[in-house]
C-alpha cells in the first residue's frame, strides 16, 4: 500500500434540514449540523488527492458524549497535530497514530474515512471492492421515530411500506411502546419484518414489561438498558424471548467480544463512526461472524457520504439483516451528493465509483455550508 503524506485539511460545518422532525427516547431533530472533513494526501510520486469524511456526531451529547462543536475542536487541536506528526501515512494507519489521545471515536472515524476515501480515489479502487463485499444490492430498513398518536404513526408506516421498506423499525420509550408495536404489527402483518429501539430507556426492573413484546414475532429489542450496563443486558436477554441487539453499547471489537461472551449481545449494530472508524467496523464484523451473531448496518442521518460508505459496508457476508440505509429522501429533500442513494424493489444498489462511492454536487455544498476552516 502507498504511503502519503497529510496536506491541506478542511473542516466544513453544513445545515441540513430534516423533511420531518425525527424523535427518539433521548430527543427530537428537525435539522443537522453536519461536519465534513477534506484531506489532501500526497502520495510518494508527487499526485494529490482529496478524500471526504462525515462526522456523525450530533449537536448535543445526547445519542453520545461527542458532540459536533466538540468533535470539531478535537480534530483542530488535537487529532490533526497527531496525525501530522507521522511520517507517513494510509488509512490503517490512523487508528494507530491517534491511539495515545483517549475517546472521542466519531472523530477519529471522520478522519479515517476521508483518508479512506482519497486513497481508494488514488487508484481508482472502490470501497466495495476494498473491503471484498459479496452482495451488489442490499436489503434497505426504515427508522421510524415516535409518533405522539398510533394513528399517526400508522400513516408513517404505511408510506414506508408502499415506498417498499423490506423492514420497519419503531423507536420506543415507556408509554410508547407495546401498544405501538401491537398497532404496526397488525397494519404490516406477520411476514415483514420489525424490530424496536429503545436507545437505552429502560431499566434491569423492565424484563416484565418487555416480555410483552415477545407475542409480535420482532427481529430484535435494540439497545433497552444504558450502554454501560453490559451485564443487565445479559439479565435481559435471559428473561426475554425477543433477541436483544446491542448499539451504543458497542464501542470495539475487544467490548463487542466481551459483550458476547456474557451473553449480552446476541444481534450487533454496527455504525462505524461510532466503534471509530470502517476498518474497526469491519474487524467487529469479522468477530461477530467467527461467533455466529447477525450483524446490521445502523445509521446516523448521514448524507450521501456516511451512506455511500454504510452500503458497501452492508454489503459483507455477516451482515444477514436489512439495516438503516435507507433513501437519502427518508431525511433530506436534496443531498449534497450528485447521486443520492434510492430505493429499488426494497434494496440499495452499492455503489462502486471510486473512492467511499459518491460524488459531491459541489455548488449545493456551498449552499448549505455555514462554516469552514482550513487548516495547512
């Protein structure tokens, strides 16, 4: 593999509504605050290239503690002088370099994808193939928020499914759970898959209350405890029938393997930006495929570039569930790449362009930039 050198490196804040507020048990969105990353690395012959990163991290430290404004002070002040201080550099070699700076995963990973990406742009090699994907469709899920009526929520679903959304997945919180799934349930009928979210709501004492979800024939209960609680996962999991998946809990391979050991995880989310990067996303998934545990694809309202990047992800053997990639319209009226992702016949084609597999339309980027930084 080339080695390069890190030139210019460009931060940019951009906003992106939401074509409808999107709510979970930790908060409500209705717009982004997105930071992209671009780096220019230059190879050994003397050739630049650019490569684009997205840092999923949101405007609070609610889904997480990395925040957008925090994640970007890290990567000015700290990453990038850490980075730089390498001798050279490829996008294995990211992780290794930023590894004596503590946490901060969702910034590391921006950093990491972007160096991804103008590497694979470098020799025309797309990220799909880099990886050895093994599918060239894949299954698309929809993230349905919650909803303050079930009859709303009907409505929701009910568009998602004549869209051809090939699994539903509900997010849930006390008060807005059981009779939501049981309503849902009933309108989609037996065969189409569903599972629920909790993002962490529910408490050990909860086992009771969550076996009756166990009558719907669900896929999974997706994060019900905080992340910490590694071993009331493991309660639960013993006290309810439906599988549980862990999400924000997972933040390594090395605490996935744990997870799994206690017997806490039998169904793994993986969202890259949150284990630190795809190459730690890809070693979760190699892990969870020697263990026998089904993975899927989560998502973090990324534009075209997260989600480009997630469906080739998807697209390796372990992943046997349909996850959150869904159409880029799901959340945005218009995104920033020039060709958004769709959905046909339930799936999403993969891309495979060079580089993490996207195109940026460059003059609607610039609409919708609120900030840039440029750091030599």
């Amino acid at each position: 593999m080339t080695n390069f050198q890190l030139g210019l490196v460009e931060l940019r804040r951009i906003a992106m509504p939401l074509v409808s507020p999107f709510r979970t048990s930790f908060g409500s969105q209705s717009a982004r605050d997105v930071l992209l990353i671009r780096v220019e690395l230059a190879a050994e012959d003397g050739s630049v290239t650019e490569g684009w990163g997205e840092c999923v991290a949101l405007s609070e430290p609610s889904y997480s503690p990395e925040y957008v404004e925090g994640a970007q002070h890290v990567i000015e002040h700290h990453l990038l002088p850490q980075l730089r201080s390498a001798s050279s550099l490829d996008a294995a070699g990211v992780g290794a370099a930023l590894s004596k700076l503590h946490g901060h995963p969702m910034a590391k990973a921006a950093i990491e994808m972007a160096v991804l990406d103008a590497q694979l742009r470098s020799t025309a090699t797309s990220f799909a193939s880099y990886l050895g994907a093994a599918r060239t469709t894949i299954p698309s899920g929809v993230s349905v928020g919650i909803h303050d009526s079930i009859d709303d929520l009907l409505n929701t679903v009910q568009g998602y499914v004549d869209d051809g959304y090939v699994r539903i997945k509900l997010k849930i919180e006390p008060g807005s759970d059981i009779e939501h799934v049981a309503a849902v349930r009933e309108l989609i009928g037996p065969d189409t898959p569903l599972q629920v979210d909790a993002n962490t709501a529910y408490r050990r004492t909860d086992g009771q209350h969550l076996r009756q979800l166990d009558p719907f024939n669900m896929l999974l209960i997706e994060q019900p405890l905080p992340e910490a609680d590694i071993i009331g996962h493991a309660l639960l999991a013993a006290e309810v029938d439906t599988p549980i998946c862990l999400d924000e809990s997972l933040v390594s391979a090395a605490g996935t393997a744990d997870a799994i050991e206690l017997g806490a995880c039998e169904i793994a989310n993986i969202k890259p930006g949150r284990v630190g990067g795809y190459l730690e996303a890809v070693r979760i998934h190699d892990l969870c495929v020697a263990k026998d545990i089904p993975v899927w694809c989560g998502g973090m309202l990324e534009t075209g570039i997260g989600r480009a990047a997630n469906a080739a992800l998807a697209a390796l053997p372990g992943f046997t569930l349909p996850g959150d990639i869904s159409a880029s319209t799901r959340f945005y009226a218009q995104d920033i790449v020039t060709d958004p992702i769709t959905i046909t016949d339930g799936h999403v084609t993969v891309p495979t362009s060079p580089g993490l597999g996207f195109d940026l339309d460059k003059a609607f980027l610039d609409q919708v930039t609120t900030r840039t930084t440029t750091l030599r």
